[in-house]
C-alpha cells in the first residue's frame, strides 16, 4: 500500500487552497448585488449561446446559477462558488457550492453551471435541505465539441437537469457530482 508522506500532502492541500483564494470566485464580493449581476449576465450568456435553453428555463420551478466555479488541484482538489436561487425571475436565496476530490489531477479551472428544477417537489426538497449534494438524480446536460445545450426527451422528465458551460482552464471536463450546495447569506 503506497501513502503520501505528510509534507506532501500538506504541500498539495496548500497549493490547492492557493491556487483557488487567487482565482476570483466570489469570495469576498460585494454581497447578494454582485452575485445577482454575475447570475444575470450568466443567464444572457447562456440563452443568447445556446437558445434551446431559453425553453428549459421557462418550464423549471426554479433555476440555480453558479456563475463562477473555480475549481483546482494537485493531488488533493477542490472546487468553490457562490450563486442565486431564482423562482420566477426573482432571487429568492443564495448559495454556496464546494466539492473536494483525491486523485490524479493538476491545475486550475473555471465554469458556470445552472441546476433546473423541474418539478415543484425538486425545489422544495432543495430549498428545505440544510446541504443538498448533487448526486444521481441529477441530469447532466453538456455541451461538446461546440455543439449546442440540448434537452432530449429523458433529461426533460429529470426532476433537476444541470448545465455545465464556459469552461477555461487547464483540467480537462468538469463534473458537479459531490458538490455540496449550501444556503448562505451574502
């Protein structure tokens, strides 16, 4: 059984949180009005990119926009954001998202990423959580290859379909299973 001697896991964990506290994830901001103008030029981005999503939108209960996730590693990662539960075009309360991971893995990235409820019981179930992790019942829904964000007829009966785009950054893919989302007050 091979084990990492303790400096250099203390070395990996420390480049990690470095590498994330320097890219700018929100951490810091002006509050609930920088969150909010980020969601919203998110959103513009999104519908305007791929405009088979303006329909997904319409339909959900609610809509979670991370804006910025900033995620990176060296052995040990980890990822962080901070974004706004809207229902009804209204923000209504604003979470965290973080997810840790052990493995093989080097460098740093960034995305957005929205979770759609579709479903009335979904949101609730999120909203009255005290940290909802995303995991099997989710639906991902990614774009590849420049191709367009679609919704086949499987995601659209998903109670939460999730969108991951605007990937930058030197770790190939980006994943949400893991993340923890958790209510904060900006």
């Amino acid at each position: 059984m091979t084990t990492l001697p303790r400096r250099t896991f203390i070395a990996g964990v420390g480049s990690t949180a470095l590498l994330t506290a320097a890219c700018g994830n929100g951490v810091g901001s002006r509050g609930a009005s920088t969150i909010d103008a980020r969601a919203d030029a998110t959103l513009d981005y999104l519908y305007t990119r791929y405009p088979n999503t303006v329909e997904l939108g319409n339909k959900a209960s609610g809509i979670l926009v991370m804006p910025l996730v900033t995620k990176a590693g060296f052995g040990v990662g980890g990822s962080f954001g901070r974004g706004v539960l809207r229902v009804n075009d209204v923000s209504v309360d604003y979470y965290s998202a973080a997810s840790g991971s052990v493995g093989l893995q080097i460098g740093a990235q960034q995305f957005a990423h929205t979770l759609f409820f579709m479903t009335d019981e979904a949101l609730e179930e999120f909203r009255r959580s005290p940290g909802w992790s995303a995991g099997a019942d989710v639906e991902y829904t990614l774009n590849e290859n420049g191709e367009n964000i679609s919704a086949d007829t499987t995601t659209a009966l998903s109670p939460v379909i999730a969108l991951i785009f605007g990937q930058a950054g030197l770790i190939a893919g980006a994943t949400l299973k893991g993340t923890k989302y958790t209510r904060i007050i900006p």
